[in-house]
C-alpha cells in the first residue's frame, strides 16, 4: 500500500469536504472553533458538559473556552451553571438552523448520488477511520501514554530513545 500517496488523496478530499463548512461559517461571520462547537450542539439531543465539546469536536480546550464565551456573548448558548450542562438557546436554535439546514442539504445530496449502498460503506468506512485516528492520537499521546519516540537518523544522539 502507497500510505504517503493515500495519505496525500485523503489530505485533498479532507480540504474539499472542508469548504462545505467553512463557507457558511464565514458567511455567517462565525470563526471555525464557534461553527464546530454550534454544529455539535445543534446535532446532540441533549445538553453537553464542555469537556464533551472538546473530546468531540477535536478542538483544543482553550479554543472551545474562547467559542463559548463568543457564544454566550451573542446570546447562541444557555448554561445554568458554571460548570453544568450547555444547550443553544432559542435564538441559537433559530442561527442553527439557518446555517447548518444548508450544510445538511448538501451532505443528504452528495449521500443520495452515492447510492445506498456506497453512502453506508462510506458512512461506515468514516467512522472506522475516526475511531482509529482518534484511538492512535491517545496512544501517541505523550501525556497519555509516556510513549517514546524512536530516534531518526540525524537525531542527537542517535540510539538513545528520545521522550517526546
């Protein structure tokens, strides 16, 4: 298997995915760490804790801190307390809607010319790909795991394992 070159077709399709988000974003006047953080509350069914937005929209915490004090700001979340549950307010409900109904259109067109059969492989193919990339990132994740870093040719001291 050609992983670089794979890797270099997925980067591409990843960026061309992209822009069916971040151009409501942008005409919405929206940064992408507010789009990505309105668009998790908008699909869950219930209130989510801020740590859940930073586990699932892959932000890091003080990008999803800033998003939230820019929502609270404009009125888009409600939480009752400091530290409970955040939920859209109606208001946010109502600029959700707007914006992602078009994000949404796009995405049942582009799964409905796939075909059924293609759209589930796709969609199950996809998830498959998150579930490893994010089980692969904890496991390589110094703080997480301790993992060490096998030296490269040219590193200092070459042969000694180097903490990453």
């Amino acid at each position: 298997m050609q992983t670089a070159r794979l890797n270099n077709r997925l980067s591409l399709s990843f960026n061309a995915m992209d822009h069916i988000y971040r151009q409501p974003a942008l005409q919405a006047g929206m940064s992408d760490s507010v789009f990505r953080t309105l668009c998790l509350l908008w699909n869950s069914p219930v209130p989510l804790a801020s740590a859940q937005l930073v586990q699932y929209g892959g932000l890091p915490k003080q990008k999803v801190s800033s998003a939230l004090a820019a929502m609270r700001r404009d009125g888009y979340v409600v939480q009752e307390h400091t530290r409970g549950p955040i939920s859209l307010s109606v208001h946010g409900r109502s600029v959700c809607s707007a914006i992602f109904s078009q994000v949404q259109d796009t995405e049942y067109r582009v799964l409905e010319a796939m075909g059924a059969e293609k759209a589930e492989s796709f969609v199950a193919l996809f998830e498959e790909y998150a579930a490893l990339s994010g089980q692969l990132e904890r496991d390589s994740d110094p703080a997480q795991s301790g993992f060490r870093r096998q030296p490269r040719h040219g590193d200092a001291e070459a042969g000694k394992e180097i903490r990453v």
